[in-house]
C-alpha cells in the first residue's frame, strides 16, 4: 500500500499489515494536525519503504519525532525515542496514505483528553492515556 504527503515530494509504500490501529486523542497530536484527533496505523519500521523525499523530524516530547514533508507540512510519521518496546514501531497517519477507506480504527486512546463536543459512536475500546 502506498502514501505520500499532500505536494508529493514524499512518497512511500508500506508491506505487511498494521500491527496496531487507532484514533488519538491527545493534546500534542491536535496542536501538530491542527484536527481534534488523528488516525493512525502502526507498521514495523523495517516494512515501511520511503520511496522519494526527506521527511523533517519534529521532537513533539521529550520521547516522540514526528516526521512531515518540509514542503507542505503533511504529517508522515510518529515514533518513539528511547521507548523499550517501541524501537520498531513507525505510526504512520491513515490520510497520508492513498486509500485509507480500510483503515478505520480498533480503538481510541487518551479520550481523557479529547474534547467534549467530539462523540465516539462505537463500541471500541477507549483508553484514558
Ligand atoms: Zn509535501
Ligand atoms: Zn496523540
């Protein structure tokens, strides 16, 4: 499955399934999408292939980057620094990929900070954090 930024410099393609989907919540990921929760899609690092473009990382916490496009802002990538368990993960957010329409969440996370006129009309799992 392949993705890019809006503009196009970044482009890549994913091999394997996800091994985590999910719906965040959290403050740091509504300042940096500007939206009140973002989607995404865990793959293992090794399956995520960047086939054109630089991404430019963000440290967004004292143990996430977040990669964009320095072109036009698109988000690419969310991981973890220095998080045991964490070293292969690379969260990729599902509109960055071409066709997101099967990637809709297993869950939502840090609901304790999602804002209240945001409804969850489904009966997936919710975590505080
Ligand atoms: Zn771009
Ligand atoms: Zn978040």
């Amino acid at each position: 499955m392949e993705g890019g930024c809006h503009c196009g410099s970044i482009r890549f393609r994913v091999s394997g399934n996800f091994s985590w989907l999910g719906a965040c919540y959290c403050v740091d990921c509504r300042k940096v999408s500007g939206t009140p929760y973002t989607v995404f899609a865990c793959y293992d690092k090794q399956s995520v292939e960047l086939l054109r473009g630089a991404p430019k990382e963000y440290a967004s916490s004292k143990n996430v980057r977040r990669a964009f496009c320095a072109d036009c802002s698109s988000p690419f990538a969310y991981r973890y620094v220095d998080m045991p368990g964490e070293e292969q993960n690379m969260y990729i957010p599902v509109g960055a990929f071409d066709d997101p329409a099967k990637l809709a969440p297993r869950q939502h996370i840090w609901v304790s900070q999602k804002l209240p006129w945001v409804h969850i009309h489904d009966d997936l799992p919710q975590r505080e954090r």
